[in-house]
C-alpha cells in the first residue's frame, strides 16, 4: 500500500522483504481468481496441485492433499480430467481447490464467481458457505454484486473512490448507513432476506408479570392506561406465556364459572418467533394476526414484539425506530 500498515498474525507485512513476502504469501494465502487460470496442459489434480508443487512440496504428498482439496468441491471423480473436459462451475471449483490446497489461513478471491451463470454462481456460494462453516478461515471476497456480498458476507466493506467509507455486517449497514451514498447503494436490497427478528423487535408492549396473575383487573387497568389493546404475559424470569387483550381480560372477569386467573385469559391461536427467524419466514404471522408477534430468545424469555406498522417501516427503511413512533396504539 501507499500508506498506512497490514498485519497478518502481529507481522506488519508492508516492512516485508520480498522473500518474507513470497514465503508468507505460499504458506499463509491463497488466492482464486475470476478468469480460473487453469492450466490447460495439466490434468484436475495437477493444477489443484499446482501451489504445493510451486511450493516444493513432494509429488505424493502434493497429490494426497489436492486430491483432499477436489474432495472438497465435489470433484475427486474428475481428479484425472482434462480443464477443457469440465463446465465452466466445475473449472472454478478446480481454482477453488488450488486454493484450498495449500490449506490457507487467508483465502483472497477476486470476483471468483463473476463470470458464471446465475445458477452455477449460487451454486457456488453455497459451496463456499459450507466449506467456510468447516474450516472458519478468513476469507476476503471482492465482488460487485451486492446480493453476493449480503448473502455471503459476516463483515462489509463499502468503498467509494478507493475510499473506505462503511464497514459493518449487512444488518448494521442496511439498518444504518454511514452516508447517502451507502444508503442508496443498498436500496434494492430486500431487508426481509437479511434482517432477523430480533435485529427490529423492540421492547413497547405492556408487559404483565405472572405475578400479577392473581389480580387480572390489575393487568386490565394497565391496557387501559397504556391505551393498548394487548398485553403480553411473562414469568419472574421474562419467559413468555401468552397473551391477553382488554376484551378477553373483562370477558373472563364477568364470568362467575372459572378462576379470575390471568392464564384463563390467554388469547388462543398465539404464535412466536424466535429472534433468528428471518423476516421473511415471520412474515405471515405478523400479517395475519392482530396483535404485534412476540420475539423469543432461545430460552423462551420475552424479547420485544413486532407489529404491523413496524414491519413496514422496516421494509421501507424510513427513519430509524424509536420507542415513541412504536408507542402508538395497537
């Protein structure tokens, strides 16, 4: 670089010489490029091989460990194929191999999947998902398809004019975007594919302790003094355990046949999520019921909820949510 400094394990690599740098580059990186650079001499293995082999690493041991890599992407069959035998998926798989050989910390991958088709380009982010939830490497992945970059990315880097000016996971940048720039850069996104419920879940909704299930026309009072229609029940430990509304609270309250207990005013047919779902998958219960959808963690405890209303501010990305424009009435 022009400036500043790179550190790979606390080594500063731009103070490199060049042999520590060629030495660093064949133990540490690998790369994957767009165009494959396939040899077209050499066989499936052999160019998988090709690093190791740059490398100094003996032919047995070079072949023993590519052909591990071709295992890895599906190609062990094709180990003694010919690059012009292979589909254009399946030579970007081989580069994916060559780079996976060397058993890299860092894989660099320069628009890898650019100049497939629609089809086989998924096909191949779905590889390198599974095989990044194997090995966990770092891994920095140049493209300039935004849905690539959403689906495939844990960390983004926006840049414009060879600046840096957003760096975040998909669900901060699309939540809050540093500049114009960035925000108009994400429009097209559809945030139903990439927020989860627990990213826009707020904490709003009258809450009513199981403790007070003892006095429901305390719960009640507490409807009618937030103005809201709906209260959610939860125990000493926020875990939830339903909901209730004015109209079932008086509705068990004036009769004379069962318990004036809060559960025996639970509404019937309530649903939750939990705060990993996927917009798109809470999607139908949040249109189809009344009363915004309770958002769970994994131990069942009472995180926020999402209504209506939020949910479309989300999916139009207006101004950032605030508890006020949430306290509205339900």
């Amino acid at each position: 670089p022009t400036a500043g400094q790179v550190f790979i394990d606390g080594e500063d690599i731009v103070s490199m010489s060049t042999e520590q740098l060629v030495k660093m580059r064949r133990k540490k990186m690998s790369m994957v490029f767009q165009s494959f650079a396939l040899m077209p001499h050499l066989t499936v293995l052999q160019n998988a091989a090709f690093g190791l082999e740059m490398d100094g690493v003996d032919k047995a041991t070079r072949e023993a460990r590519a052909l591990q890599a071709l295992e890895q992407v599906g190609l062990e069959a094709r180990a003694e194929s010919m690059p012009d035998e292979l589909s254009g998926g399946m030579q970007q798989r081989v580069g994916l191999a060559r780079g996976l050989a060397v058993d890299p910390d860092i894989l660099l991958m320069d628009e890898a999947f650019s100049a497939l088709d629609p089809l086989i380009r998924t096909e191949m982010q779905d590889e390198l998902l599974k095989l990044q939830a194997k090995s966990k490497r770092t891994i920095v992945f140049i493209s300039h398809d935004l849905d690539e970059a959403m689906r495939i990315g844990d960390r983004i880097a926006i840049m414009e004019g060879g600046k840096v000016v957003q760096v975040g996971t998909p669900e901060e940048i699309l939540q809050n975007p540093a500049d114009d720039y960035v925000q108009a850069f994400f429009r097209g996104v559809d945030p139903t594919n990439i927020l989860t419920a627990g990213d826009i879940a707020v904490d709003t909704q009258v809450t009513i302790p199981i403790t007070d299930g003892k006095n429901p026309r305390a719960g009640l009072q507490r409807l009618i003094k937030n103005d809201r229609d709906y209260a959610y029940v939860v125990d000493i430990n926020r875990v939830f355990k339903g909901i209730v509304s004015t109209d079932s609270l008086r509705e068990m309250l004036d009769r004379d046949d069962q318990p004036n207990l809060i559960h025996n005013a639970y509404l019937e047919g309530v649903k939750s999520a939990n705060t990993n779902d996927s917009l798109q998958d809470i999607l139908p219960e949040v249109a189809n019921n009344h009363w915004p959808l309770p958002i769970l963690n994994d131990k069942g405890e009472y995180l926020g909820a999402i209504s209506k209303n939020l949910f479309l501010r989300t999916l139009y990305r207006g101004e950032p949510e605030t508890e006020q424009s949430e306290g509205e009435k339900v």
